[in-house]
C-alpha cells in the first residue's frame, strides 16, 4: 500500500500534538487517579462527586469501588439490582 504524501498544515500539526500530548497526561495521571479516587471512596466520597471532580463518568469510579469491595453507599434505584428486586 502506498504511502500518503498528506503533510499537515501548521494550525492541524499543532493541534494533533497538543491532543497527543494530552493523551500521555492522561495515560501518565490514570493509575494515581484511581488509587486516589479509593482512597476517597473508602472515606465517603461518592462516585457523582468524583466524577463532577475529574471530568471521567460515575460509572468508571462505580467499576472502582466494586473491584476495591467497597460498599455503596445507597442502594441501587434501577437495574436488575434496585431496591426490593431479589439478587439472581
């Protein structure tokens, strides 16, 4: 397959440099972020807060605090888990 000879402009090079660069943050922050984030967890932080806080959803610091056996901190109001379903 041949090559493209595609070179971008300046404005789209920087652009893409800067998203790469934000990318390698993201990469670098994530594991201290989630340590962090049980931590406060553990400590009565709930996960909207964490998720208002960081940007991320509530549903990644939810996957958090199962994997960690953190208990909620109120039931569940939808899913096949909600207050007065039985458990399968």
């Amino acid at each position: 397959m041949a090559r493209s000879a595609y070179t971008p402009d300046d404005q789209a090079a920087q652009l893409y440099a800067r998203y790469k660069r934000a990318r390698e943050t993201e990469a670098q922050l994530k594991d201290p972020v989630r340590t962090q984030a049980a931590a406060d967890l553990r400590a009565g932080a709930t996960v909207g807060e964490l998720a208002k806080l960081t940007g991320l959803t509530a549903e990644w610091f939810r996957r958090i605090a199962r994997e960690e056996g953190i208990d909620r901190l109120r039931p569940p109001t939808v899913g096949r888990l909600k207050a007065g379903d039985e458990a399968p």
